[in-house]
C-alpha cells in the first residue's frame, strides 16, 4: 500500500471539507488507488503548526475546531509557532495549501507553496493569489523538482476546467477562451436582467451570503482578473500582470443598457477573455505562437460585454460560472458548473490529490 504523507495548511471552510472528504473515503482511496493519505501537519494562523508522526484523527481535529478549541490541545501533537519552521523540519509527501491568500500579494500561500515545492513536496493548492502572481515560476520550481503542483480549485471553484484544458484537451492547440468567472458578479447581473437596479442585486447577493460586505474584488474584476492570469498560464504558458488586463467592472454598466440589451435579443455578462494575437491583430494558435515563426501577443480582458442569446455564456445566470475554450482541432468546448462554493473548492483540492495518488 501506498503511503501519502500530507501536510494541510489552512484549516477553515475548504481544508475541513478536505480533511473530512478524505476520512469518509479512505476506504474507497486504500480499496480503489492502494493508497493511503495520512494527515502528518496541520496550520493555521493562529495555532501555528501542529504535527505527529503518526498522524492525526480527523474527526478529533474536526471536533476541536467545531467547539473553537485550539489544535495544539490534540494530544501528543508537536506543536511550531512558525510555520515555516515546522513545515521544513516536518515536510511529507504532499501540502494541501488552504490559506486565505490574497491577491494583492500573494502571501501566505505564496511562501508555504514554494517551500514546499523546494522541499520535494507536491502541492495541491485553492489560492488565486500565489497563481495568478507566480503561476509560472510556481510550476517551473515544481518541474525542477520533479513535484506536480495542481490548482483545480482556483478557477470556477474546482468545476474540472484547469483538469480539462491541462489532461482532457491535451495536445489541442488553444486559440482562444473566453468565461463567466464571478459567480457574485453574475448573480448581480442576473439581478438585474430580472428588474432589480444594482444596488437591489447587490443587496440581494449580500442578504444570500453570495456577495461580501464590501463585494469590490468581485464586481470590479480583481477575482475575474486572477483567474484570468491562472489561465493565461495553465492554457498557454504566459505569464502576465494584472496590469496587463484591459479591467472594466460591472459598476460602469447600467440597468437601462442591461434592459436596452435584454430587449435587442442580447445578454450583458462580465467576460474574461485571453486570445493569441499576431501583431497585425489577427487571431492565432498556440502551436503557432510556440514555434517562433512571428510575434504574437496574448490579449487579455475583463470587461462587460453584450452577447446574443446563442452564445452559450449568455445563457449563464445566477452563481452558475462558463468557460468556452476555443481549439484548431476540435469545436468550442465549453464548461458550466459553480464558480463558488466550499464543496466544489474542497472537490477540486481533493481530486487534484488523487491525480497526485495516482502518479506518485
Ligand atoms: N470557500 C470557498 O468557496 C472557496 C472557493 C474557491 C477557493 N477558495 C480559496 O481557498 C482558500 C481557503 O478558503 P476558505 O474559505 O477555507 O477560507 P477560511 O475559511 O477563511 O479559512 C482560511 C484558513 O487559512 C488559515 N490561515 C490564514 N492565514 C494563515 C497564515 N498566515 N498561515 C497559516 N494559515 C492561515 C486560517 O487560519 P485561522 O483559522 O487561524 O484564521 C484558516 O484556517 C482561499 O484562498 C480561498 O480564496 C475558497
């Protein structure tokens, strides 16, 4: 039998899920795979890292965090105040990173990412931030080390797109893509093509738990665009900036255009799009961009468009997020599945963890 030392660094909605998700089936992981995952090191920001060699009871861990106690009170745990400290003293075989990183910087996940990496670990990881910043310096560390760093979660929630473009269309040559990736941004627009103004749509999001208190990230393009830059890296390995974005939010749209649109036989969405171009403009594939034989660019937008009703992300509403990939070898091939949700992002880290299971 196989033995899956893993480390989990984030212990709140999505890495309980996980850790939860992987006690209910150890069974089905040990009977189908051969493997056995067991949870080495847990962290968090304020209990530190705790560790045991034996690994830990997941019910145990789950049953102090759901009476607010701290993971130090586990029994015989190791306990390190720093944890990346802990994390290269204790290492393991996977990290499972779950940390709120953000995106402005990247950190925590950033840091614990690449130690790991550097450490000869895989990573599996649900951070925009560290991807969207680092993406491809992330994964040519993890190449250097021979490691596989996985990221279902960071784009649609862990609805298998990243899984799709990277092992599904292998060996197509992407042209384009374009996707509906905020699922509170849709929520509002879908509001409001329904009669609602903004601020009614935003108010109904927050009152549904979908939309924060202060939902700018989401209405304004932040979160479209890392996802944007997590795929500008994953479908055709470029690295770019936020800055280099062309970012319009859905507050520059009004409910009259959104009503004007409705009645022309068009919807308003809030497009992501990334697509290889000539310098002359002229839209070109990835296989030719790779072979050098003239310039390209990758265009990148994050903007409100009209779209008719036979363009299947119009067709996208409520937290329902899209993406349509564009190929020379085969049609569109679009995903729709959740753009949020703590079930869909713990699916994605737990499905990247099996791929890992199976290669390892
Ligand atoms: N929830 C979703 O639907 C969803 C969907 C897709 C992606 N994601 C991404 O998944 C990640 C986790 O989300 P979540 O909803 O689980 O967040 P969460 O409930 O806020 O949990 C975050 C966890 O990370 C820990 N943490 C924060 N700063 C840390 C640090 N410096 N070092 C170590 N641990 C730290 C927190 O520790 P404390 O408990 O001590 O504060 C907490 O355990 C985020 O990056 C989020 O964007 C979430």
């Amino acid at each position: 039998m196989k033995q899956l030392r893993l480390a989990l660094l984030g212990f709140g909605t999505v890495g309980q899920w996980l850790a939860q998700a992987l006690h209910t089936q150890q069974v089905w992981l040990q009977q189908e795979l051969g493997v056995v995952v067991t949870l080495m090191s847990v962290g968090t920001r304020h209990h530190g890292l705790i560790y045991r060699d034996d690994g830990f009871d997941i019910p145990t861990l789950l049953e102090l965090a759901a009476t607010r106690q701290p993971l130090t009170a586990y029994p015989s745990a190791t306990h390190w105040t720093n944890i990346l400290e802990g994390l290269q003293l204790t290492g393991g075989d996977v990290l499972a990173e779950a940390t709120g990183a953000t995106l402005r910087h990247g950190e925590p996940g950033l840091s614990y990412i690449r130690a790991a990496l550097s450490l000869g670990m895989h990573v599996v990881t649900s951070s925009k931030g560290p991807m969207a910043l680092a993406g491809l310096d992330l994964l040519s560390l993890a190449r250097a080390h021979a490691v596989q760093l996985r990221m279902e979660s960071t784009v649609m929630s862990g609805t298998p797109v990243l899984s799709t473009i990277r092992e599904g269309m292998a060996g197509t040559n992407i042209r384009a893509i374009r996707g509906v990736l905020n699922g509170t941004g849709n929520y509002i627009l879908s509001a409001i093509a329904e009669g609602r103004d903004y601020a009614e749509g935003r108010a109904q999001a927050q009152m549904q738990g979908y939309a924060e208190a202060d939902p700018t990230d989401d209405v304004e393009g932040d979160d479209a665009v890392a996802k944007t830059l997590i795929l500008a890296t994953i479908a055709f390995g470029r690295a770019l900036l936020p800055a280099h974005v062309v970012r319009r939010g859905i507050t520059t749209v009004s409910s009259e255009q959104i009503q004007q649109t409705l009645d022309q036989g068009q919807r308003i969405k809030h497009v992501s799009s990334l697509r290889l171009l000539s310098e002359e403009g002229m839209e070109v594939s990835r296989a030719i961009a790779n072979s050098g034989s003239m310039p390209t660019r990758l265009e990148a937008r994050v903007e409100p468009q009209a779209l008719p009703l036979s363009d299947p992300l119009a067709r996208i509403d409520g937290l329902l997020n899209a993406i349509t990939i564009q190929t020379d070898t085969s049609a569109e091939v679009t995903v729709i599945g959740p753009g949020a949700g703590r079930f869909q992002a713990g699916q994605g880290m737990l499905a990247d963890l099996i791929a890992i299971a199976k290669g390892a």
